[in-house]
C-alpha cells in the first residue's frame, strides 16, 4: 500500500509538471531543445567538427544542468502562485517523495532532447558499453546535485520572478562558463583554478575521458567521481538540515 501511495504521488507530480505542460505549451520543449543544442551547434562549426562527440556529451551533462536548476522555478511557481507546497507539507506526503516526484517530472519534459542527443551519440561516437554506463553515471550524479540545488533555492526563493534570476545565473555557472563542451586543456593557466570550482567541470572531464577525447590519469579520475559524490552529499544533507521545507 505504501509503495503504491508512492508511486501515485510520484505519478502525480508528473502529471502536474510534464505532462500538463508539454500538451498545453509545447513552445517550451522547444526552449528545452534549443539551450543545450544552440551551444552545441555553436562549438561544433567553430571547431570545424573537431568537437563534435565532446559537443555531444557537453550537452547531456548541460540538459541535465538546466532541468535539475529549472526545477526550482517551478517549485517556486507551486509554492508561491499555486500554494501547492503548503497542500503538500499538510499532508502525508514527505519533502523527499515531493522532490523524487517533481525531479522526475523534469526528467521526463527533458526527455525528447535526451532521446536526440542519446541518438546523436549512437550515431557519432558509437560509446561502448562501459563508456554508456560511465555518461549515464554521470548525467544521474549532476542530475541529482541540480536537482537538490534546485529545490534548495526555491525553498528560499520568495517570488518566481527571483528563481528566474538564480535560475540563470546558476545555468551559467554551472553549464556556459566551466568547460563542459570543450577540454579543460583551452583553458589558459592560471585560468583553469578558477573552472574546477564548479562541480560540472568534474563531469565534463569524467565524460570526455570515457570517450576517449582526453587521457586522465586513473588518480584524477577518481577524485573527479569523489568530488561529484561529495557534492551531491553535502547538499542532500544542506536540504535536510536547512532548507525552509515547512514555514516558520
């Protein structure tokens, strides 16, 4: 009974968040497509092709950026035009299944720019399987640090009109500026300091090392893995622990 209370819940946030919107605005999958595919197309002809599969999984690592991040507008948009959150925290109902919910929602409208880039991949860089598994680990690591990052903002996010604002300006910290679509190597010293700050930087070079394009030393690999997990950690445990969930 509990795991179907669950799953309905779940359901029902996609339901709200996906599915609602990808029938009655389909203007916005197109906004979906173009964020990761515009800087895509842009990489690859001043690159002349030559960053072509690293445009690719730049632009995995960057959807998944941008639908954990965004997640925070339309949690915001619930809690604060709709009340949604204050039905939500009266009822059964945990902060944790509400979040699953609304992170999968996001998964799902993100779904069709997923599938195009997945068949991009196939097509152009023809990853084996273990170099699949190592991309989908990494997409589900930067996934769930957007995902908890998002929430996080939106709980202390006051109008939607401000979650726009946090929404772009961590969209370009995390996806535009750190080297996701390109090696850190074109990054001139001491310059590339600075881009190992943001957590997509690890992802990055985890992803186009399993590609092949850039030779990491296994040492370098592992701290990139660590560093993801690490991160996804500590904001989990920020959620929990400060995150307002329910209002003073």
């Amino acid at each position: 009974m509990v795991r179907k209370n669950i799953a309905s819940q779940l359901w029902a946030s996609v339901l709200v968040n996906a599915v609602y919107a990808m029938e009655n605005y389909p203007i916005m999958l197109i906004n979906t497509l173009l964020a990761p595919l515009s800087i895509f197309v842009i990489i690859v002809l001043v690159s002349h092709g030559g960053l072509l599969s690293v445009g690719i999984v730049g632009a995995l690592v960057m959807t998944m950026i941008t639908a954990g991040v965004g997640l925070q507008g339309d949690l915001s948009h619930l809690k604060n035009d709709m009340k949604l959150q204050d039905m939500v925290v009266s009822s059964p109902t945990s902060s944790l299944v509400y979040v699953a919910g609304m992170g999968l929602s996001e998964l799902v409208f993100a779904s069709p720019v997923i599938i195009l880039l997945a068949v991009l991949a196939t097509v152009y860089v023809h990853p084996t399987l273990m170099q699949t598994v190592t991309i989908m680990g990494v997409m589900a690591l930067t996934f769930v640090f957007s995902i908890v990052l998002g929430f996080i903002l939106s709980t202390l996010t006051t109008d939607v009109v401000q979650s726009w604002g946090f929404s772009g300006a961590v969209g370009v910290v995390l996806s535009t500026l750190p080297p996701v679509y390109y090696p850190i190597s074109y990054i001139p010293m001491p310059f590339q300091y600075i881009a190992y700050i943001s957590p997509t930087t690890y992802a990055a070079q985890i992803a186009q090392s399993a590609i092949g394009f850039t030779s990491v030393p296994a040492a370098n690999l592992a701290v990139d893995w660590g560093v993801l997990i690490a991160v996804c950690a500590a904001l989990v445990v920020l959620a929990i622990k400060k995150a307002r969930w329910r209002e003073p």
